[in-house]
C-alpha cells in the first residue's frame, strides 16, 4: 500500500463522548452532535460511541440513547457502538434497542460488540446485578443475538420485536487475539482497539484473517484499527494540544478518572520517569503533527497493517481544534484521491 492508496482508504470516527473540564454532560451531547455533523459533511463513513461507566470523564454510557441522539442529527453517516460491552447486558435487551434505531435508522446502524465491562469490576456487577454472568459467555451471548436479529427467528419463542429481520452489521471489537479470533469463526467485521491496547495489533490482525471463514454478513475478512489522531496546522500545535491526551493517559495509568483537562505548556513534573514510558507505550499509535507529518504516519501504518479502514479518536480539549484535527485528515485524505484521479488520467 503507498501514500496514495490512503485515499481509498475510509475512515471514520471513535467519539469517546469526552467530558471537559468546566463543562457538563449537555456540553458533551452538543459537541458530540457538532462532531458528527462536521464529519458527515466531511465524508466520514462512521461515527461510533463507546460504552464506558463510573468514569468522570466519558458520557457515553446509555450509549443506545446518545446513537439515537446522533442518528437524529445527522443524514447519512453510519452511527453505531464502538461498542457495547455485551457482558452488561442480556443480548435480547441489546437487540431490542439496536432492533428499534434499525427501524428508526434504515441502514445506518451498526452494532459494535466488546467482552470487557468498559469499566471498573465494582461497577459490572452493579449493572449485572449477577455473578455469574461473564466475559467467558460471550461467543454464546454473541450467538444469541445473532439468533434474536435472523429472520428464521419468526418461530421462536423469544423474539426481538422490533430487530429480527433487520439487517443491522454486527462488529466485534478487541484489544487482544480472542475476539480476533472470533471474529473470524463467525465471519464477521473485526475492530482493533490499538488507541489504547497497542500491544498485539498485529498478532491479532494475522489471526482473525487466517480464521476467517465467509458467512452471510461477510465473504472476506474486514479488519479496521482504532487509532489516536491529534492534527493541527503545525506540528508544535498539535503536540501542545496533546498535553490533553497526555494528562488523559496518566489518569488511566494511575486509576484517576477526571474531565479531560485543557493542555499546558509542558509535562515536565506532571509525570514520573516510570509513568511517562508507561504512557509512551500506550501511544503506540497515537499520531501527532501537522497535516504532512499525520500523512505520512498514516500511510506507513495503512502500509504495514493492510487494514479495510481507519477509526479515529482526538483526545482534544477545544471543540474547534478538535473539529480542525478532523477536518485536515479530510483534507489529507481529499489532496490523495485528486492526485491519483490525475495520475490515474494521465496514464490513460
């Protein structure tokens, strides 16, 4: 894959519905909406929310309700979950809800499924309200679903009214190899979380292409990569709009959980030694600069990875600049396909 072959490549958006500091939860919703807007008009295939709980710093966590917030504000744009944490839930629930923004959303649904709470054990067993339930149930708990949302469940004695029948795209999602591996036992899209989990994006992507195996959803394997993308007009920018992130990763690191912070001048003293290798390890892939900077970093990664598309998320903590980070890799990404429409009539 070169540079121009970046072009073709979709991309779309990972909204962590992020809470700024001095700012509510409305604030939130408004500027999510913003987003999304902007990233329809922009040519952005996807807009996904993330299902988090306990966490002072993420909205999202009705995350049903908020993609049926942004499905109402937008056209055109494909809005799912990215995803939901399918251990919270009993799957009739889940395609019931995703059943109801299908009907309400013809065909721009998807259904993003993650094993992991998406937050703290405390507070998975107050959503279970059941110890027994756990990650070790979901291929059933995915399978169920599945059944609850064919058609050929019309003689079923549970039946999701609305959803069966709908032809809504169910994902799995992961940051290790178990659900890359069934992903592809169930032929079925596969998302890598290597914004936060850099760790085995490649072992991953190599398994869930060799286990793929074609189903009625899928013929052949559909691998995507989250990513962090933080872009402004200059690289000095950029890296001063990633003490955000920054500040956002040490409070993962240290158990912290608090409205994402505005950047400052400099980190220095704001972390250890031990802590800032250890947020340096988590930014594998986290993208930083201006737009020739970002091109390039992004094209070296389309490269090794091979991946179908790229899911993008800004830790950003302005609105406007984090609208900018988008806007340039839409521009990035426009600049591409015109030079290799030009190329491709100027061979011809």
């Amino acid at each position: 894959m070169t540079t121009t072959s970046l072009a073709g490549l979709p991309l779309s958006v990972l909204d962590l519905a992020p809470i700024l500091a001095g700012h509510t939860p409305a604030d939130t919703f408004r500027n999510s909406l913003d987003l999304a807007q902007h990233a329809e008009q922009w040519g952005y295939k996807r807009f996904w929310l993330a299902e988090h709980h306990n966490m002072a710093s993420i909205a999202s966590s009705a995350t049903s309700i908020l993609i049926g917030h942004i499905a109402s504000g937008t056209k055109s744009i494909r809005v799912g979950s990215g995803g939901i944490m399918l251990p919270n839930h009993a799957p009739l629930v889940i395609a019931e809800q995703f059943g109801t923004l299908a009907t309400l959303f013809p065909d721009r649904i998807d259904l993003g499924l993650g094993r992991a709470p998406g937050t703290d054990q405390v507070t998975a067993m107050a959503l279970r309200r059941d110890a027994r339930g756990s990650a070790n149930d979901f291929p059933e708990n995915v399978q169920e679903l599945q059944l609850y949302l064919s058609a050929e469940n019309r003689t079923g004695r549970v039946r999701a009214v609305p959803g069966e029948g709908l032809d809504i795209p169910i994902w799995l999602l992961g940051s290790s190899t178990y659900s890359a591996q069934l992903a592809g036992m169930l032929g079925l899209p596969f998302a890598f979380a290597s914004h936060f989990a850099p760790t085995y994006l490649h072992e991953a992507l190599r398994l869930y292409r060799s286990s793929f195996r074609p189903s009625e959803q899928l013929q052949e394997p559909y691998p995507m990569a989250c990513i962090n993308v933080i872009a402004a007009d200059t690289d000095a920018q950029a890296e001063q709009l990633a003490t955000s992130f920054y500040t956002f990763a040490l409070g993962i690191i240290r158990g912290t959980s608090a409205p994402l912070q505005p950047p400052v001048e400099s980190m220095n003293g704001r972390w250890s030694d031990m802590e800032e290798a250890a947020v340096r390890q988590m930014m594998t892939y986290v993208f930083i600069g201006g737009p020739e900077k970002i091109a390039r970093q992004l094209a070296a990664f389309a490269d090794k990875t091979q991946v179908k598309e790229l899911m993008v998320v800004s830790h950003i903590y302005d609105p406007a600049a984090r609208l900018r980070s988008y806007e340039i890799l839409a521009e990035l990404k426009g600049s591409l396909q015109t030079s290799a429409e030009v190329a491709n009539v100027q061979l011809a």
